[in-house]
C-alpha cells in the first residue's frame, strides 16, 4: 500500500465544517453535496462526511486504496483489527470498509 489517499472528517454541520475546511487548506472544494464535500490539495483528499459518525467514525480516518476489498480487509482482521463498518457501496463504483487496531484508531479502505 501506499500513503493513504484520501482522509474523511465526520462532521455534524456541513456548513460549518466547508466554510473552516476552505479557509484552512485555501481552496474551495471539488465535489459539494448535502452528503459529502470533498478537497483536493496537492493530490491529497479531504472529505466531509455528515453522516461519518452514524457510519461509526469517531474521527478523522484515512483511506488507503487497495485492489481487492475484502481481502485487503481480511488480512487486516487476521492481523487484530476489527470491523467498524462493513464493505459498503458510496457510489460510483467505489466501495469502503473501516477497521480499528487494537487501541481503536480507525482505518479506512477503498476500492474504486
């Protein structure tokens, strides 16, 4: 793997959140929708997500592209992670999951 390639912050008011976001990274956002606002910066990824902690997210998370979903995830629970939120479809053909490590730092993949 790679560094993580996206990083998605649970918000509870968007609005709020977009406005602090576009001041702090001096951009405005690429895709702005009542479900997610995402940034690019330098080829980073920074999403706003909503509905992030009805997912289960309790922070910012960091997702790391991967070839294979399930088994990328798969090997993490082998490793000791656990799952917080099942392979999910979020549309246009990419699909996430989130896993925890032992100390319940969150970990993200996806799949596109």
């Amino acid at each position: 793997m790679t560094a993580a390639d996206t990083i998605i912050f649970p918000v509870s008011d968007l609005g709020a959140a977009k406005g602090v976001f576009t001041t702090l990274l001096g951009a405005e956002p690429h895709t702005d929708e009542p479900y997610y606002v995402g940034f690019n910066v330098d080829g980073q990824e920074i999403a706003l997500d909503p509905n992030g902690r009805r997912k289960g997210l309790t922070g910012p998370v960091p997702f790391w592209k991967v070839d294979d979903l399930e088994a990328s995830s798969a090997a993490l629970v082998a490793a000791g992670a656990s799952v917080v939120q099942q392979p999910t479809d979020v549309g246009g053909g990419r699909r996430t999951t989130v896993v925890a490590d032992a100390d319940g730092n969150q970990l993200g993949l996806m799949q596109d």
